[in-house]
C-alpha cells in the first residue's frame, strides 16, 4: 500500500483521537481555570485555613509531573475502592495539574498591578472588597492573559500523556497504528498535522488576544 | 498488618532499584539541560543578530520544539532516527537528544527575551566606547542578562525534569519504569502496594523540584519588589 493509502485509511480513527483531544482539552482548561481563579482568590483575600490548603495544594500540582499524578489516580486509588474510568481520571488529572499552573497565572496578574493604583485607591477610601472589584481585578486579568494563554497551549499538549492510561486521543490512536501496521513515518506525519491543525490557530488567536487587552493595561 | 502495603518497598532490593531507576532520570535530565542550556545560549545570542534568514531559521526551530508534545518528539526521534537516518541509538541516548534540543528551543526564548530587554542605552554605550560585537554581548549584554533570566531558566529546570517522567514511554529504565517492574513483581503479595511504590516516586519529584521552584519564586518576588521601590 502506498503511503498515502495508508494515510487516508488511518484518517476516521485520527479524526476520533482528534476529537477527544479537543474535548478533553476544553473541559480541562475550563476546569483549571474555575480551579485556579478559586486558588488565586483564597490567596489574594487571605481566607484563613483554605489559603494555606490551596498553597499546598499549589506546590504538590505545579512540582509533580502529570505522568505519575495520573498513574496515582489510575492505578494507585482503586486500590482503596475508587475505581474511575480512564477518561475521567484523564480530566481530573489534568484539572489537578492546570488549576496550580492558572492559579500563578492569575497571581503573577494580581501582584502585577502597580502599588501606586492600589495606593491610590486605598487614599480615596475604598474598602478592600472595592478594592479588588474595581482596581485591581480588572488590571490583574488583563496583566494575566499571557500566562493564561501559555497554560492553554500547555494543558492541550499535556493531554498527549493520556496515552499512558489509554485514552485513545491524538497521540494514542498513532501508537496504537504504528504498533499494528508499523508504519510509523505516516502516522507520526499525520499525528504531528493534527497538533499543529490545533495549536498553530489557536496560538495565533491568542497572540492577538494578548495584543489587544494590552490596550487595558495602564499605570505600568 | 502483616502484609502492609508499605512493606513493599523494603522487601528485597526495591528501594535500592527504585533509586538506581531514579539516578537513570536524573543523569538524563542533567546531561540534557548542560547540552541544552548551551546550546540554547548560543542560539538566544544568534536570534538578536540583525540576519533576518538566520532569525527565521531559529524561530522555526523554536516553533517545531513548541507546537510538538514532548510526548510525540520522542516517538518521532526513537522512530525516525534509525529508520530514515541508519543511527541506530539506545533510548537513553534518544532521550537525552531530544530533551537537550528542546531545552536549547526554550532557553534561546528566554536568552532572547533577557538580551532584548537589557536597556538600548547599555548597548550604546557599549558600541560608543568602542567594543565590538563579541566583546559587547560578553561584557555588557551576557551579564545583565543572566540576572534577568536566571528564574525563568530554573523553572524550565523543573519543567524538564517534570518532563522526564516520559522516558518510560520509549522503554528507558527510567524511576517511573522501575516502579510499575515492582508493582507487577509483588502486586500479589502487597496488593496495596501500588499506592506507596507511586507514593514514593511521587515524593522523589516533588523533593527535587519544589526547592528548586521556589528558589525561582523567591528570586521573582524580589526583583518585583526592587520594581516596585
């Protein structure tokens, strides 16, 4: 079979593996992101005892790989009776991982706001709710965007580790080709065209994204 | 409990392989980020010449390294370089290639990032008193440089030896490797000794990087605050 054959018969599974690839990439960024911001929050209000369990929290996800948190998940956990299926592991293993990532994101946007705005906020007297609202969320956001966008691109790699506990995404439908048929120059060919259908849009997308809020960024 | 999963660790020479798994992934990763970080320098360095091909050339190169997983770079090494190139290598040696080559790919960003941000007057200076270009990059650019990225450069430490992790997919004898070979071997005798034997891995890369990322942090945070006045 020629290569190209080869190529176009392989297509409906990469296009499934794709697919997934998606799917579980969107649901793990929302996810980090509601985890992170929750993260970010706690720290940035000091919130008694949940602070300090998100900074710990924070430490363990960020100096860890997701390879070995999802084979805790996936292997060690059921062992105590909570057996979940490979694809749920794979999204809550990768929210574990992103929320620490999203939540220095939106730290690194909130320590970033320049002291004289906060300053100068606190000079005309508004309370520390007030505060957050309407100096230094709005500014600490748009000071944010580039880490958030980074950790998009990131988290949407990262899900090429699903392959380990056998998610049939993107890079687990090719080895699974290659180790049935051992045509490996085609499948990676058409492995490394889906990423790249992915991520070269979207981070043209979010390059431009960063562009424009940089108009909402002053005092800096 | 006589048969507490924990045990599993100290029966036989687990521990000991467990280590030596360990000592396989942190000469991998340290072979690959001196190789690297070099090379990466050097590249940073070519990326501020005003060569529009070469910079072209680098930032495609930087692009490929950014766009692939890292997951699908070690396949695409471990598959292509003995089939369409004859080097026929062992995975140790595929590993430390590619993770060397993508650490150079992320460190040339930073170095260009840091050089670029030096302040114009200093290059002035350096070109009004009449240094030429070697000697401006190594007495002027280079040194403001290095203060500038050395947090950036130790969390991409950490990144690469997070990274790691992913040896054991091309069969590397790697920490990770080791683990599940243990695992299988005594699963019936410590049925829960699934948990410690990922417990402890878990552990080993936590203790390797935490301090180093938050070395990073705390040198962030200080620049911030001199920023800050």
């Amino acid at each position: 079979m020629s290569s190209w054959q080869i190529i176009q018969q392989s297509l409906p599974l990469f296009e499934k593996g794709f697919v997934l690839t998606l799917w579980l990439s969107f649901l793990g960024i929302i996810g980090s992101i509601i985890v992170g911001l929750i993260c970010s929050l706690l720290k940035y209000f000091r919130v008694p005892v949940l602070s300090q369990i998100a900074a710990v929290y924070v430490e363990i996800s960020r100096n860890t790989p997701l390879l070995v948190q999802l084979f805790f998940l996936y292997y060690a956990f059921p062992v105590f009776g909570f057996k979940l299926n490979a694809e749920l592991c794979g999204i809550i293993g990768l929210i574990f991982l992103g929320g620490s990532y999203m939540a220095e994101g939106f730290n690194g946007g909130f320590d970033g706001v320049a002291k004289t705005q906060v300053e100068t906020g606190k000079a005309i007297g508004l309370s520390r709710i007030q505060l957050a609202r309407y100096v230094v969320f709005p500014q600490g956001f748009t000071l944010s965007v580039p880490a958030l966008a980074a950790n998009i691109i990131f988290l949407i790699k990262e899900t090429s580790i699903f392959t380990v506990i056998a998610i049939p995404e993107l890079t687990n439908t090719a080895l699974d080709l290659i180790g049935m048929y051992y045509r490996s120059n085609e499948y990676l060919l058409v492995l490394v065209i889906g990423y790249a259908i992915i991520l070269i849009p979207l981070s043209i997308i979010l390059t431009l994204l960063e562009k424009r809020v940089r108009y909402g960024a002053f005092g800096n | 409990m006589a048969h507490s999963g924990i045990n599993v660790l100290f029966e036989g020479r687990n521990l000991i392989r467990l280590f030596g798994g360990l000592w396989t992934t942190v000469e991998i990763a340290a072979v690959a980020l001196v190789l690297g970080l070099i090379l990466g320098v050097i590249l940073g360095v070519l990326r501020t010449f005003p060569n529009r091909l070469l910079r072209l050339v680098l930032r495609l190169y930087l692009e490929f390294f950014r766009i692939v997983p890292t997951v699908v770079l070690l396949f695409l090494f471990y598959y292509i370089l003995p089939k369409q190139l004859g080097v026929n290598m062992p995975a140790n040696q595929v590993a430390t290639l590619v993770f060397a080559l993508w650490t150079a790919a992320e460190m040339s960003d930073i170095v260009r990032g840091a050089l670029i941000s030096v302040p114009k007057h200093q290059r002035e200076s350096g070109m009004a008193i009449g240094l030429n270009r070697l000697q401006l990059y190594r007495y002027v650019l280079i040194p403001q440089a290095v203060s500038l990225e050395l947090p950036a450069t130790i969390n991409l430490v950490t990144r690469v030896i997070k990274t790691t992790s992913l040896l054991m997919l091309i069969s590397v004898m790697d920490v990770i490797n080791v683990g599940q070979q243990v695992v299988e071997a005594n699963n019936q005798k410590y049925p829960t000794g699934v948990f410690w034997v990922y417990g402890i891995i878990f552990v080993m890369y936590f203790a390797i990087d935490y301090p180093l990322s938050w070395w990073a942090k705390r040198m962030d945070k200080k620049r911030l605050e001199r920023a800050n006045g």
